[in-house]
C-alpha cells in the first residue's frame, strides 16, 4: 500500500530566505482574482507560499532582492499581481 503525501512531506521544495529574513525586508501586496474571490491584501510568507507556490515565491524572491528600486512587481498570467515593497 503507496504512503499517501502529507504537506510535511520531504520532497516539498525549500525556501532560499528565511520567513524572518523575508518579512524584515518586504511587505507583500497581492493583488487580482483568485478563484473568483477578489483580493487586495498584505500577505505574510505562509499566505503568499498557498497563492503561487514555493518555487514560483523563490523566483520572485530573487528577482525583489537583485532590483535597486523601492518595490519589485511580479505579474502572473492568471491575472495575479504580487508586489514587493521594501522596508
């Protein structure tokens, strides 16, 4: 009988950053449709991981790091906007 994958599984993809080291720096902004409900909030690191995912967060992570700038917008296809703005 195959285990079943729990979310505690050991094949989830990792974090680059550390939650603290993410939330010291950025306040994340998440913007659009999802699932028919209309956001427009401030998430945390766990809120922004069960919209987009670890891998895509990691990305955009990268990318908010390397930019000079006060904020970092990321565009999704599906119609979801994350921006990052610097502390």
């Amino acid at each position: 009988m195959p285990l079943s994958k729990t979310k505690n599984s050991c094949d989830m993809k990792t974090l680059n950053y550390t939650t603290r080291e993410i939330n010291l720096d950025f306040r994340i902004k998440v913007y659009g449709y999802e699932n028919g409900v209309r956001l427009n909030k401030l998430v945390g690191v766990s809120g922004i991981i069960e919209l987009i995912g670890v891998e895509l967060l990691n990305k955009f992570l990268d990318r908010a790091y390397r930019l000079v700038s006060d904020k970092c917008v990321c565009r999704l296809r599906r119609g979801l906007v994350v921006t990052f703005y610097c502390k």
